[in-house]
C-alpha cells in the first residue's frame, strides 16, 4: 500500500484497503479490521466514492456485533447491504450475508 499511497492513486489505494480488511476478517484480526475499514469508509467518503461506503459499513458492522453490540453491529450491515444493492452490485452479497449469519451466531 505504500507503493499506492506514493502514487498517490485513491481508486487504487481505496481498493486495496477493502481487500487488507477483507483478509484481515479472514485472519480473525478484529484490530486490523478496525483500522482498514475506518480508513476505507474515511478517504471512500472524503473521495465520494459511493460504491465503497457499504463495504467499510459492513466490515466495521461485523466488527461491531463481536465486540458485543449486536443491534447497532446488525444494522450497520443491514444498511451495508442495502446501499450496496441499491449500486446494482450483487457480486459480494453472498459473503455479506455470510458476515451478518455469523454476526447473528454472536449472540
């Protein structure tokens, strides 16, 4: 990500903080969740870059549930997955759905 941030390419640098969360959530490293998704939801709303917003929400309502706040954790999603929708995206919802069962499984 250096490399990106150098380059100074946000589209770049936005897309390869969602896939550093992504991996991060497969690792089960809540931190780095945290603070990829945080700066993706950040500079994706400072760019106005739509379509990224819903990934970070998700990603940080997943976080949200396993900390323990499952109500607000489950909404983040829900709302995740509803912006998403609404780009016409449908590639990733398999595995944000997967996000909220295993929110749900928390509880």
């Amino acid at each position: 990500m250096r490399l990106r941030k150098k380059l100074n390419d946000m589209h770049a640098l936005v897309h390869a903080l969602y896939w550093a969360a992504h991996l991060a959530y497969f690792e089960d490293n809540p931190a780095e969740v945290e603070r990829f998704a945080s700066d993706l939801m950040e500079r994706s709303t400072r760019q106005n870059f739509a379509t990224w917003q819903p990934h970070a929400r998700i990603l940080r309502g997943w976080l949200r549930s396993a900390s323990g706040d499952l109500t607000l954790g489950i909404s983040w999603i829900e709302e995740g997955i509803e912006d998403y929708r609404a780009t016409g995206a449908i590639v990733a919802i398999p595995f944000f759905l997967s996000l909220k069962a295993r929110a749900l499984h928390l509880d």
